[in-house]
C-alpha cells in the first residue's frame, strides 16, 4: 500500500512535528505496533524520486536502466498497447489560429470530444513515412498521448509545447545526432502540422467555435521516450499481481511490468478521490486468485504538492479508514509505505527517506508504537531501499529461492 | 565466529520469541554487551544466501562473479588441489548392474573403501580425450568428487544423476551451444560408462556382493561448475588467515580463498559435533602467528533443516560455552554472527538478516544487552551487508589503507 506522497518533514506550524506525527492514524499506529518498521529510500538516500522511478524501484526494477521518460508509462496507462522500441509522448490538445499561433495550451481544459477527436489523428499517416504507425490516444480532460512505430526512430527528441501562449507549436529538434533522432524529429513536425489541419473543421470543433469555446484542433507532443523492456513481474517473482492505482502513470507502469492493472470507479487521484470505491475494488479483488497486490493512493501527494496542511491532515485520516477496512483481512502481509515525501513546506517531491511497516506472519515484531517518519527509523528493518522490498517480502512469503548450496 | 543458520523467526511455540531470545546464553549476552551490535543481510536484504555465497560475500568476494556452483568448492574442500578453469563435479558413488541400471544411488551407504576405489577411478583417460586429466577423490560416505582438467572443456553440462533408482544414469547434455559444453557432455558420457568397467570387479566390490551389500561400481557426476579465480584473501586483505570449518563446502571456500584450512578432529557438521576439539583447535591455533580466523560452526543450520527446535535451543547453548572459552583470550577483535538463518518454521535458509555483534578495542559499545535478532537490530552498527565486513574489522585492525588524500 503506497500512499502517493505521504511523508513530509518537521512543521512550524505542527511545532516541529510531521503531518503524520499529528495525524489521527489508529490503524496506520496499530499495523506500526503489530508489524516491524523501518525507514526506506525508494531508491537512494537523498535522491528526489519521482511517483514513476520510485514505483520502479520498488517493484524491483532498476529505473535508472528501464526509466526513460514519462512518455511510454503515460501511454501504458492510458491503454495503448506500447511494445519495446516504440516512442511514446504525452500530448495537449491546443486551440491553435490560421497564422499557426498557439492560443490556448489545454484547449480550453476541453473535458467532452476528445474521444472522437483522437480518432481522427489515430491510425493518420505522415508523408513521406508511410511505414511509421502513428497510435494516438485521449486521456483525461485535455491530455492524451501519441506513440510511433517504426523502423529508425529515436526518443531522443525536444518537445511541441511552447510553454506560453501566442506563440507557435516549438519546432521539434533531434537532441543528439543520430539519423534516428533526426527522422523522428522530421515526422513529429510534419505530424504536428498535419493535426491542424485534420481537426480544425471537425463538427466539435466547429461547435465548441460556436459556442465562444476554444477549439481543440492541434496536437502538441512533449516527453518523448522510448518505450523499454521490462521484464514481467509475474515471472521474476512468480507471482500473480494485481496494480489498483489512480493515476495513468502508475497504471502504466504496472501495465508495463506485466500486472493486471484496475483504476477504481471514482478514483480521481486528489484528496476528492472515492476512498470508499477504492476499498471495495480492493476487497474485491482480495477474494480472486491474486498474491501480490500494489495499491496506490494518491491524494496526500496531491495536498502536499498544493501545500494545502489541512488538506493532508485530513487525508492522511481518511486513508487511515481505508487500511482499517483492509486489515480485517487475516492472513496477509500487509506492507505500508510512500513511495516518497512531498513536504508541505516543498509543495514538491523530497529526497527524505519514508516510513515503511511490514506486517504479518513470522516477522520479527519491534517496540515501535506509531507509525509516522521518525518512530519508524528506530524500528527493526533499520533503513533499507526501495529496490530491497520484493526481495524480503518474498523471502516472508517463502516464495524465493536459494542462492547457492 | 561464523554459527552457521543460527538466526531464525519468532516461534508461535516461543510465545513469539526466537530460539537465540530463549537460549540460556550469557557469553554470547556480555560479547553483545560489551561491544557493538546490528544486523547483517550476508548478501542483500530478502536474498536467501547459501552457506558458500554467504561466506563468500562476508569474505568480501561478489558471490555473483565468483560463485560457478557446488562443485569447485566441494572438490576444494576435499583436499583436491583445483586450478581456475578446472570443471568440478560431486559425485556419488552408486550401484549400477549390468544392463546400466542404477540399483542404489548411494552404493548401500557405503562407509569404507572408497579411498581404494577412488584411486582406481583418479587418472583414468578417456579414449579419443587423452589429454584431459581426470581428478576424482573420496569424501564422506558416498560422495566423492570429480575435476576435469584441460583445454576447451565447459562448467555447462547435465547431471547424470538419475534421481530415482532404477533408472540408468541421464546422458549428460550441453547446457549451451558451445563445442566445449558439448565435448564436456562426450567426455562425461563416456566417463560413467568406463568408471563402470573400471570399478566393476574391483575387490573391494567383489566383496561388497558376497557380504549382500550394494557394490559402489558407478560414479554419477552432478553439480558442475568451472573453478572461478578467487583472489588471495591474505593478499586481498594483507592478513595471515587460518579457517576452521567442519564441512568440505566450507573448507573449499577456504580452500580456494588461499587460507590455510583445518578440520578439527571429530568435527561432524551436525549437533553430535566434538565441541570440546573444535575449541581445543581454535584455542591452540590462537597461539601461533595467524591474523584473521574465520571459524564455522553447522550444527544450528542443521538442527534448523531438521525443524529440531529442542535440538536448536541445546546446541546454541553449546556453542555459548565454546565462546565463553575463546573470549578469555585478550586483545582480539571478535566477531559472532551466522551467514543466514535457518528457521526452524522454514526448515531450511532465509533471507532474514542475521545478528552481528564486534567486540574489540575501540568499538563504540552500545547499550545492546543482549545476542539475538531482536535487539541487535536496535545496536549502533544498523544494518550492514555482509560485504562490508571485512573492510570494518580492517579498518579497526588498522590494516587498511586510505582511499584518497
């Protein structure tokens, strides 16, 4: 259970004390003082993980070999089916005029159409590369993500997104140079010129026109990356896995590795999340043939990047109802952790390590009373890393092999 | 002191203690007590170690680049002088007749001959391999060990151990493409079949049959593996160094890490082990010029196989009085951990991390009071890996040198 973003630091205003440390938590405290405890570094002391690297890592997966870039995860999660080799962005739809001037980056914040707007541009061909595949797909509200297959491609490539308004669409440049790079950059410009043209006169647009909406009429890419090859999760640890997360970019990492991936009806990602939908899909799919479930909840992650206190405070509250309903369920080892902090005083992620409790048959039981940062660094696991975790977890569920004789 | 498998897990029939918790053992209490205390993953926290890839990563060789399998080190640990690049077998002596069948794949236990049997077998050539040597020596009981020395051969072939009786031994295959796995696989083929003909109507075995005893006529290799160069541990680390072991798999590593190695008489690897000789040799060995002993003791590892709690609880306080007597001897660095644990709930290893305690001149003592898994991990070493071990007793040695200015 990875609560997205759940430590943070010593407050002023908690008088130095963590959000956690004054949080009422009884479950999060009772699983503390059942379980042995420890600090974690999802993936080195002092380094400022991403959601993305740090779940990487502590799946196992070494993010600075498969990590490259948001792009093929984004794409992952939002259903496409990425094969190694591929490049994968993440994409705006943009409102854009006749003089190719970008006048609105989200478009709007277009929320309805872009279903059948993304039809249109999957499947469109780039003259002069008819043999590369262009896959686009629409995501939540303005965003979406396009993928190229193809022989010759490269994801080492600038991004569209101009940043500002009134500017045109950047020109996409090769970032180093390799005909590779150079091809990839030459279809990506020819592409984000064609979107204009197929999506400008299309019946939404003209309507959202009508209606004094901007048009969402050009697709501008950024975060190319190269889609790697992760290994199946299944098969590294011989487990049958299920991923139950929120956002696009968890999901496609356990799309990625290979998990079944389920996304909660309801589960918005924020502190405005269905907390009580998400306990059910969990419960539910504790009674299937799974053994491995990652669970992600996202929203302390969100009140900590908007540096909203009270928001955590009551966050971190309301999950610690959720993990009360989960524990009910005997027979489990139940592991409880951040995949890294996002301090309040931050309002971004932070490279401190997070508290880990580990619960369960035959662990070792430590004098630990509450779970939050600092307690948790006295307990039994002392400090360990995120890349550590599957291993001692299926070392428990004596689900690994020896090493030797 | 390395206590081979002495770690473990809370026991339900301990009221959640582990066996070192309850074991009556005060020496082992005032080495913790009066030194400094962690815990120790021998090679990563969650991997279950080996007793060979534990010692090696304590020894502070990468398991993973030294460690080709059993074989190299059990033929080292029998006294058979290996060379990098030898491939190295265990072997059983067995019962084969003569249709090929193999009748008793452990020759009726045999228990003596096997040295007569063994010279026969040491030397013989292959026809159409006459320049491959062929090393073959008696070990305990049954088993034996093979090398096969020479140009062009490979550590990536078959066993030939058919499992069950009653079957005739498996053909050994290749195990990659190579032509040296497979003229390895055309050597040992032709080797099962001629140790037959050799072994036959040796005496020894004439009079094996007429006593009704099964004859040891077959020699089934298995187990192979290419001896790894493993770099001098006395060059490595500037010591002088003795190991005392009681199993072959130890004494290889010894072996083969170019210590001077020595089987304490009456050391049997299991809890009927002659304590009082193995502390005898400790104490005797103390007085003469080495600088580093490396010391292993197996009968918790095998008590812990066995499930044998009482048999655990008893031997652990054995081994407390064999402590007790070699800490009378002043100014040593003293180092009592194990290289994994051996549950007796898992009846066999675990990744758990193992109890370390360092006692010795300037150590910075921490208020540990007591030996076991439980409260090292709250000890002022934290959490260490078993690789880091050789360069702390170094360092306070003062036998190391600086890296950098």
């Amino acid at each position: 259970m990875i609560m997205d973003g759940m430590g943070d630091r010593p407050l002023k205003e908690l008088g130095g004390k963590t959000p956690l440390e004054v949080a009422n938590t009884p479950n999060m405290d009772k699983m503390a003082k059942e379980g042995i405890n420890g600090i974690m570094d999802s993936i080195k002391p002092g380094i400022i993980p991403g959601s993305d690297t740090a779940h990487l890592s502590i799946l196992g997966y070494n993010p600075y070999e498969v990590y490259t870039g948001r792009g093929p995860f984004e794409a992952a999660g939002v259903g496409v089916d990425v094969l190694p080799g591929d490049i994968a962005f993440r994409c705006n739809f943009s409102s854009a005029n006749d003089e190719g001037i970008v006048t609105d980056r989200r478009a709007g914040r277009i929320k309805k159409g872009t279903k059948e707007l993304a039809e249109k541009i999957n499947g469109m061909t780039i003259e002069g590369f008819e043999d590369i595949e262009v896959i686009f797909k629409e995501s939540t509200g303005h965003r979406a993500v396009l993928v190229l297959r193809g022989e010759g491609l490269s994801g080492k490539v600038s991004d569209a997104d101009p940043k500002i308004e009134g500017k045109p669409p950047k020109q996409i440049k090769a970032l180093d140079e390799t005909p590779e790079s150079q091809k990839t950059a030459d279809i990506l410009n020819k592409l984000v010129l064609k979107t204009y043209n197929i999506l400008k006169n299309h019946p939404i647009n003209v309507e959202r026109e009508s209606n004094g909406k901007s048009p969402a009429n050009i697709i501008i890419p950024r975060g190319a990356g190269e889609v790697p090859y992760v290994e199946s999760l299944n098969e590294k640890y011989n487990i049958k896995s299920v991923c139950i997360a929120e956002t696009g970019l968890i999901l496609g990492i356990g799309k990625l590795a290979g998990m079944t991936v389920i996304e909660p009806e309801g589960a918005t990602g924020g502190v405005d999340t269905d907390l009580d939908s998400i306990t059910k899909t969990i419960l539910e799919n504790l009674k299937k043939d799974y053994n491995f479930f990652l669970i992600n909840i996202d929203g302390a992650d969100e009140a900590g990047h908007d540096g909203n206190l009270q928001e955590k405070l009551e966050f971190l509250e309301k999950v610690d109802s959720v993990i009360g309903e989960i524990m009910k369920v005997p027979n489990i080892y139940y592991i409880l952790t951040a995949d890294h902090s996002t301090p309040i005083s931050v309002m971004n992620h932070s490279g401190d390590p997070v508290p880990i409790v580990i619960n369960g048959p035959e662990v070792k039981v430590d004098d630990i009373e509450e779970f939050n940062e600092r307690s948790a660094a006295k307990g039994g696991l002392c400090r360990i890393r995120g890349s550590d975790l599957m291993n001692i977890l299926m070392d428990l569920m004596n689900n690994s092999e020896k090493f030797g004789a």
